[in-house]
C-alpha cells in the first residue's frame, strides 16, 4: 500500500514542534468571543517586531499574567499591576505594548457599552475572497480589509493595530484562510473553499448582526 504523502505546511510551520502543533490544531479556527479575539488582538500587538514562536512559550505566562484575558478584568490593572507586569519575566516587558493591552480591554468593555461587540466589529471585515497561495510568497502580510479593520479599531480606541497585525489576527481566527492551497489544514475552518470563495456563512450573519463598513 502506498503511504499517505507528508502534510503540505507553511514553511514557518516545520521550525519547532510548538508551532507544527500551532499550525494543526489552532491556526485558522474560527475565533467569534470576545475574550478569545481579545487574546489573539493581544498576543499579535506583542508578537509585533518578534517571532510567533516566542510568544508561544510565553502563552500561559501571558494568560497567567493577564488574568485570562479576562477584558472586564484587565481593564481594571492600574499602575501596581503594570508595574508588576513589567517585573514578570515570563512575558514581554515592554510598557507601551502592556499600556496598549490595558487600554485595548477598556476599548472592548465601551463596544460592549454601546452595544457592539470587539468580535462582531473584527468579523465585519471578513472579505468575500479569501487568497489562494499556492507557496509561501504568495501570503499577503495585508489586505485592503486589515487596512480597513486597523482603522476603524484605532477610531474605537484600540492601539498598537496597524494592518500587519490587524491581517496576522484575521489569519489566526479564521476570518481569511492563508494556508497553502496544497496544505491538509487548507479549509479548517469550515468557512472557505480550496479556491477562495466561502463555503459558509460569517459568524453572526444569520443573525444579520454583521456590522456594515
């Protein structure tokens, strides 16, 4: 019997066993509460000038530190908590990016106020074409929908949201699909054809909750 060909990955994917596990189990899956696009926003704003895979093996610190990414909580911490953060080793201590966290949870506590959601808000964006790349060069690191997405986040008060981060958080959670056309996680989310267009409907939609652009 002929074996089954080797899993098709991105390239970054085969670096370290962290992000193989990453990219099988994790990438791309649909992310729609607000406290997980909360922790992706997050992470991506920290991952900003360093490599994914640091930020891995500091995910549970990062969680530990910032109580779960609990938004009602973390928009609590004052300055002994960012100063305690900033003494923590098993995060990145970078004050601007801590104040941003901070300032981002009480962003998605004032959506929640007005009665919007930072997750409704963040899939609004989902385009009606998703890329094919058929390598990895062809991976866009934005799109006129990330650049969108940036700016009308930092209009809600979001900070550290340019259109690489915003594009790396829509990739994460599902919102495009970027895996190669080849690769065996290629339409994991349940959301996207092989060749782009969707196979099914945007979180929210039935519900017509979808915000307008």
């Amino acid at each position: 019997m002929d074996e089954a060909p080797p899993p098709t990955r991105s390239n970054w994917a085969e670096q370290d066993p962290l992000l193989t596990a990453y990219y099988d189990e994790e990438w791309g899956m649909p992310v729609t509460d607000d406290a997980g696009v909360f922790e992706r926003l997050s992470l991506e704003a920290f991952q900003s000038g360093l490599s994914w895979l640091t930020i891995l093996r500091k995910r549970e610190a990062f969680r530990e530190a910032f109580a779960g990414f609990d938004p009602e909580r973390v928009a609590a911490f004052g300055e002994a908590e960012i100063e305690a953060l900033l003494a923590n080793a098993g995060i990145i201590r970078n004050r601007r990016k801590i104040e941003s966290t901070i300032g981002n949870a009480r962003a998605t506590l004032a959506l929640a106020a007005a009665g919007d959601s930072l997750a409704r808000v963040v899939w609004s964006f989902m385009p009606e074409r998703s890329p094919a790349p058929r390598h990895d060069g062809e991976v866009p690191a934005s799109s006129a929908e990330s650049k969108a997405l940036a700016k009308e986040l930092k209009r809600r008060g979001f900070s550290f949201v340019g259109p690489t981060t915003a594009y790396a958080l829509m990739t994460a959670i599902g919102i495009v699909d970027v895996h190669l056309v080849s690769s065996h996680r290629r339409g994991c989310s349940g959301l996207w054809n092989a060749d782009g267009t969707r196979s099914g409907d945007a979180p929210f939609s039935k519900q017509g909750a979808l915000l307008a652009r």
